[in-house]
C-alpha cells in the first residue's frame, strides 16, 4: 500500500476535533479521554462496502465495549444524512459529519481522498490520553474487517505504551 | 504492539469444524456464512460446481457468521444447524446446511423457528429435539465462539472465504473466476 504513509501513525497525538452527530448536536475527541476511542473513517453512507463494514461493527460493538472503547464513525455526508442511513440500518453508534469544511478532520489524520472527495478507509484506535496507538489504512474497497482493532484494543489493555511499533500495513 | 496481519484464518481447521471433502486436500476454502444473508445465498449456487471442478484437491469448511442486526432469524437458523449436527451427524448438518439456503427466499418467514424444525426433521434430526434446543438456545454459545473466530480473522461481511487460510479478496460470484483462485493457490 503505497500511500498507507500518508495517515497519522501510532505515537501521535491525535488531533482534537468538535463534529455535528446530529443536526444539532457536536461531539468532541477531548469529550473521551480517558478511554478508547476507534475512529472509522470511511468514504459515504449507503455505499455496499461501508454498509458491511458498518454493520459488522454494530454486531461487535459489545465487544468494543468490553475494553470500554467508544466507537465513532465519521464520513463527509451531511448529519442529516447519517440520522437516515443509521435508522435505516439500525446503528448503535454515532456517525460524525466531516461536511463542513468538508473533510477537514480526515484532511489532519492524512484520511482524505482528495480526487474522491471523500475519507479515505482508515481506522484508528486512540488511547485515553489521546496518542493514536494503532491506524490502518485500508485499501479502496477492501472492508477491513475489526481483527486489527481488537488487536490494538488488547494491546493497550495489556499496557502496551509508546514507541512500540504500530500499524499493519 | 505487534505488527497485525489482517485477514488470516484463526483458529486453523480443526475437528470441531464442519468439514466436506478429503481431509489430506491441498487446498482448503473456509466460508464464514450467515443462513439468512442472501449474498450467502448466492455462494451457495456458485459452490457445487466449483468443489466439483476442483475434486478431491479441495475441502470446504462451513463457519458460522450469523448478523443478527441485519437478519433476525440468522442465529436460530445457525442454532438449528448445530443441533441437527449433534444429534444427525456431519451428513445431516450438511442436508440441514442446503435446506435452509435453498427455501431462504419463500417467504418471509421461511427461516422462522417452525420452519427450521421443519427443515431438521428433514435432514434427519427429531424434530422435538430441535425445537428444545431453540427455545433454550442450546448452542447459541458455540454460535458466538464461532462468530468471534470471524471476528479475530477479518471477517468483513458475509460471506467472507479464506482460502489456506488466507482472506480471499476476489470474485466469488463466477464459477470460473473462483474456482480458477483455488486452482491458482500455492500449496
């Protein structure tokens, strides 16, 4: 994967952000700290490969939560195009709009497709204090499943800390 | 933090699984598959004729990946289908396997309960059995270890193969194009 060097890698702080969730509510990185974030950037909502990765995570979230991670997925729809798509599917956890500017957020975690005007599939697992501790960049239309994540959620159970090598490209 | 293969079949095939064809095969296609999704449906058309193609140089093994979020009847219907194992035997389970893909799309409730009893009376388990089972979820943890196992090897949606192990990315909707993968696989 020639421009998996492109996304933020393990070790860096991750860039704070403030995005809708819904038309009229935000919700912050900082908001969590002190727990496990994974942040699951993906290219648009109804699009099939999303729609499975989407959905695979809704049927693990509880095992997301065993290590008391929270689980945010964030592409460049519009909040009102989240509410509908995760009704429409069911989804137990929030979507964040990167619309305005438009996909500034995954422009600073190096997620963003610049000819598909879109975020690029790139997931990252960030500690409680805010350092990413493990990203991955997936290749176009490959859905990258959650094994990588429950990995990095382990790790940093098991006291896993900085300067360890991350990442699996 | 250790660097992250993704997408590698783990646990390997072992004796806890469904297995069909030879077991010294050189090649061996793991499906993570859900009895309610219909692009495992869809699988299930194109997979005779590429074991067939392919003979004795394949086995093919069924794991469980119900998504009970998007289909409601899929855990029972995987419930049902380890039930009849253990009472009918791997032959049965196969029968059980076939049954419920091929009435997938009756109707609407084609993989309800009474219709899964139905099903496991035909391939060969007592129907009453079955329907004990259901009612008190007999399996449904061996339904959940399994789905972990997908979990833990990049399962990314239903159907997900592995072919030796290793997540398959290709075209499986085409005999030719899959049946050519498996031939093409280094063993």
């Amino acid at each position: 994967m020639s421009d998996a060097s492109t996304i933020l890698k393990a070790g860096t702080p991750a860039p704070d952000f403030s995005l809708p969730v819904t038309p009229d509510q935000r919700v912050s990185l900082s908001e969590f700290r002190g727990r496990p974030v994974i942040l699951a950037f993906y290219p648009a909502d109804w699009s099939p490969v999303c729609g499975d990765q989407l959905a695979l995570y809704n049927e693990i979230l509880s095992e997301f939560h065993k290590h008391h991670a929270e689980l945010l997925g964030i592409s460049v729809d519009s909040a009102w195009c989240h509410g509908a798509y995760a009704a429409q599917r069911k989804l137990h956890f929030p979507l964040l709009s990167d619309f305005e500017p438009k996909g500034e957020v995954a422009r600073r975690y190096g997620a963003y497709r610049e000819r598909e005007g879109t975020a690029a599939r790139a997931l990252f697992v960030i500690d409680g204090e805010g350092i990413i501790r493990w990203s991955y960049l997936s290749p176009t239309g490959v859905n990258p499943g959650a094994d990588g994540i429950l990995e990095a959620l382990e790790s940093l159970d098991a006291g896993a800390h900085a300067g360890s090598p991350g990442g699996a490209a | 933090m250790t660097t992250i293969q993704q997408g590698t079949l783990r646990p390997p095939v072992g004796a806890e699984d469904h297995v069909l064809g030879p077991e010294d095969a050189p090649v061996t296609l793991v499906e993570y598959g859900d009895f309610q999704c219909p692009h495992c449906r869809r699988a299930h058309g194109v997979l005779p004729k590429v074991l067939e193609r392919l003979g004795p140089r394949v086995r093919f093994v069924f794991r469980h990946f119900p998504l009970a979020e998007s289909h409601p009847n899929a855990v029972h219907a995987a419930e049902a289908a380890e039930s009849v194992a253990a009472q009918a035997g791997e032959d049965a389970f196969w029968r059980m396997h076939d049954l419920m893909y091929d009435h997938q799309r009756d109707s609407d409730d084609s993989l309800d309960d009474e219709h899964l009893v139905r099903y496991a009376e035909r391939a060969g388990a007592d129907a009453a059995t079955v329907a004990l089972d259901l009612a008190g979820d007999t399996y449904e943890p061996v339904i959940k270890a399994s789905f972990m196992t997908g979990v833990r090897s990049g399962v990314n949606g239903t159907p997900t193969f592995f072919i030796n192990g290793a997540r398959f990315e290709g075209d499986w909707t085409r005999v030719e194009s899959f049946a050519a993968a498996l031939e093409e696989v280094p063993t």
